[in-house]
C-alpha cells in the first residue's frame, strides 16, 4: 500500500514524481539562509566562478527534465503487462531491496563510462559535457544543469537501463528514481551540513563531487551518483580532506601524491 494508490497509477507516479522531488529538495536549499559556515565555496566564489545565470539554468534543468519525463513514459507503455497498476504483484520488500542495490550499481556504471569518455573526448566535452562544468561552484538546482544530448545519454539511458536490468516493478521504480533524484541534488548543493545521512553513509558524497568540479580535479572522480568503485577499480580516484576555512566553511583540498 502506498499513498497514491487509488488515485494516479504507479507509471504516472514514477514519470512526475522525481521531478517534483528535484524541485522540493533543491528548493529546500535553494531558500536556506546563507550558511557561510557549512559553505564549501564563498559566495563570492559562486558568483565569480560560475559562466551560467541562474534563469538559464532552471531553463536547462526544465527541457532535461521534458525528455526524462517523455522516455520515462514510453518506457513505462512498454514494459507494462496490465492497464491497472493495483493488478500487478508487487514483490517482497527483501526482493525490492536487491532490485534497488542492482539498479544502484548499474547506474554507477553506466554514468562512469559515459561521464568519463565525455570528459576524454574533447569534442563531447567541449560541445556537451562543458555546459556542466559551467557551475564550477555546484549548488541544488544546478544538479541536472546538463546539455540535453548529456541528459538524454547520461541520466535518461542510465536510468532506463536501470530500471530494465533490475527488473522492478513501476512502483519500486518510483522509490528507486526518487532516491536517485535527492542524492544527486545533495551531491551538488556546496554544502557540507553536520549530520547529513548521505555524508554519513556514501563515500561519493558532496565534496567528493565537488573534487571534480574543481578545474584541477576534472579528471578525477567520475562515479556518480552512488559510490567511487569505479574510480578506485580504474586509478580516477582523488582523495581529499576537508579543510576549515578561517573566514567560515570548509575547503575540499585534493591530495596528490
């Protein structure tokens, strides 16, 4: 049972719901007060560094997010067996947590070797992947700030793939996609706020994306958005250590050898 059953089906719901999620939580951080002292970046260095205004990103977060939600529901037209989604049976909750593992580690694959070979050939990076690193001080909203051809591989594919090799329900996937959705969001709000759950528990976190976001991390730390296997596997890991800034927040310092 679930809170919106009875009243839009479970494709509907794992077509929008991530986007409404997305919205909500980068909001939440949108509309937070300043917090210079959990900040990995001044705001001075968020307005010097970034080559993108605001309203262009919500602008390319919006059109990605047309394309996620027009694949999301032909994907959903043809893997549905039934009309109705009360008909079909859901599986145990152990069993819905293997799909979610699988899909987890499928994505971080997926988005490793695309992320990585936009990042190498530098037709894509300069043509797509570049539009990203725009933000070079990451926050919320920007999460999915991509150029749609990047969406549309990196994102899009990844998650379909996802969903298709984990073999999940439409309802699994709704929790799955929204997860996938918060974790993204938080990877690239600038903050590093005590307590945070996925600082806690995820390696691939904050200031490890922002390691990457750094001009001279670029080449370093592709996994995304779960965890760094992929990078410790294949030598594109970068370790880092947070350093406390005098003047408030903290700093995400590589740590070459």
């Amino acid at each position: 049972m679930v809170f919106w059953e009875g009243y839009v089906s479970d494709e509907v719901m794992g077509t929008f719901a991530p986007i409404v999620v997305y919205w909500l939580y980068a909001g939440f951080y949108q509309l937070l007060p300043p917090m210079d002292n959990y900040r990995l970046h001044t705001r001075k260095e968020e307005d010097d560094k970034n080559l993108v205004p605001l309203g262009s990103v919500v602008k390319g977060v919006l059109l990605q997010q047309f394309f996620q939600a027009t694949v999301a529901h032909l994907l959903f037209l043809l893997t549905c067996k039934v009309t109705a989604s009360e008909n079909v049976v859901q599986p145990s909750i152990p069993v819905q947590i293997v799909q979610i593992i699988i899909a987890m580690l499928v994505m971080d694959t997926w988005q490793y070797f695309v992320h990585r070979y936009m990042h190498q050939n530098k037709f894509l990076y300069r043509h797509v992947h570049s539009q990203h690193h725009r933000l070079v001080v990451p926050y919320a909203i920007g999460a999915l700030y991509n150029h749609p051809l990047e969406g549309l591989l990196l994102d899009t594919f990844g998650g379909a793939l996802s969903f298709l090799v984990a073999g999940m329900t439409a309802r699994t996937a709704v929790m799955f996609f929204c997860f996938a959705v918060v974790k993204t969001v938080d990877d690239h709000c600038g903050l590093w706020l005590p307590g945070n759950i996925f600082h806690l528990f995820f390696q691939n976190n904050t200031a490890y994306h922002d390691i990457h976001h750094q001009l001279q991390g670029t080449k370093f730390n592709y996994s995304q958005p779960f965890f760094p296997i992929w990078d410790k596997l294949l030598g594109t890991y970068m370790p880092y250590r947070l350093v406390k800034r005098p003047e408030g927040g903290f700093e995400a310092r590589l740590m070459k050898d």
